[in-house]
C-alpha cells in the first residue's frame, strides 16, 4: 500500500534535501513537490516548524531574494539571515540577498527524480 505524505511532510522532505549554501524559493519548493502555485502554503508550513529546527527552513526565500517577515514568528526573519550568512550567503539589513549565485536547480540536481 502506497503511503501519501502531507502537504507539509512534502514541503519538508524537500527542504531537507537544500544543500548547504543554496537556496530555494517558496514557489520553487511547491513546483517541486507537486503543488504549482501554492508557494504561500509552503511557506505556512515552514512557518508551522518548531524554533530551533534540523530542517533548513532558511534556505528558502521570497522570489524577490529576500529573507520575509513573518508577524507569527517574530525574530525568525533575523535567525534565517543569520543562517544564511554563516553558510557565506550575504544578507544586507534589509534581509535582501544574490538569489542567483545562490539558487539551487533542485532535486533533479543531485540525480532524484523530480515528481
């Protein structure tokens, strides 16, 4: 019998796979899994994980390459800055960052089947 991940689990299944130093968009994250057009959900759901947290949540950012604020979780958008930099990824005070230099081509990159 076939199991069938959550919305979420999908979203952090993905997530675990961001390797160190490159990012992800939010809208990135759901094409991946499955969910075009659902990359405020994706969101959600990386806003949903527990402070501190092994996934790297930080490695996903806006479209625009920039860290969002979030009123829920208010400092994360400082912890994720402060992440981002201590894998060399540059994050000016106003949370903006080179989302290209940095921008992972996804799973597909490191040999999985994208689904």
């Amino acid at each position: 019998m076939a199991v069938t991940l959550s919305f979420d689990q999908r979203v952090y299944a993905l997530v675990a796979q961001i390797p160190p130093g490159r990012l992800a968009t939010y809208g990135q994250v759901a094409e991946w899994i499955g969910a075009w057009g659902c990359a405020r959900q994706v969101g959600w759901a990386l806003r949903r994980l527990p402070l501190p947290s092994d996934l790297p949540w930080h490695r996903v950012v806006n479209a625009r390459g920039c860290v969002s604020l979030s009123v829920a979780r208010e400092g994360s958008d400082w912890i994720q800055a402060e992440l981002l930099r201590q894998e060399g990824i540059p994050v000016d005070g106003e949370g903006r960052l080179p989302l290209r230099p940095f921008l992972w081509s996804g799973p597909a990159e490191e040999g999985a089947p994208r689904r």
